[in-house]
C-alpha cells in the first residue's frame, strides 16, 4: 500500500510541477515574470545585471516551459507504468 501512495504523490507531484513550470513564466496569475523583487535584489546586490536580463529573457521562459514539459511527460509515463514503479518498489530494486 505504501508503495502504491508513493507512486501516486510522485504523480501528483510531476504533474503539479509540471503544470506551475508551464504557466508561470508566461501568465500574469503568478506575478510578473520580469519583476521578481528577489532577482532584482540579488543582481543589484552582485552587480550583475546581465542576469536579469538572461532570466526575463524568452530564452529562458522557454527553457523552464520545457521542463515544465517534462515533468508532465515523466507523469504520464508513470500513470502508464504505474503497476511497474510499484512492483519494483515492492522489490526494493
């Protein structure tokens, strides 16, 4: 039974995950991508403000949507092994 709920939160973790991933750098629901009080901060306080720029940029919107990608994919393929991952859990392998 263990097993079986540890499968089931890692599922719901990915897909979680995944789905924040997705939508917060493009939607306004989240807080403005660009205005993150925190990297302001630190790239003022490093004196780097190439930073700033690299995370706002589309580049690296597009990056962290494509893992957010992932972590739906690793999802789906455990709802679709989902008896595998709790055998092998069951193993201990």
């Amino acid at each position: 039974m263990v097993e079986r709920l540890t499968v089931i939160f890692f599922i719901i973790l990915c897909l979680l995950l995944g789905s924040y991933l997705i939508l917060a750098p493009w939607d306004i629901l989240f807080g403005s991508w660009a205005s993150n009080y925190i990297l302001i901060f630190l790239t003022d306080l490093i004196g780097i403000p190439e930073v700033q720029r690299a995370v706002t940029s589309t580049w690296f919107r597009g990056g962290v949507t494509g893992l957010g990608l992932f972590n739906v994919l690793v999802a789906i393929r455990e709802i679709i092994k989902f008896r595998e991952s709790v055998e092998m859990l069951e193993r201990g392998n």
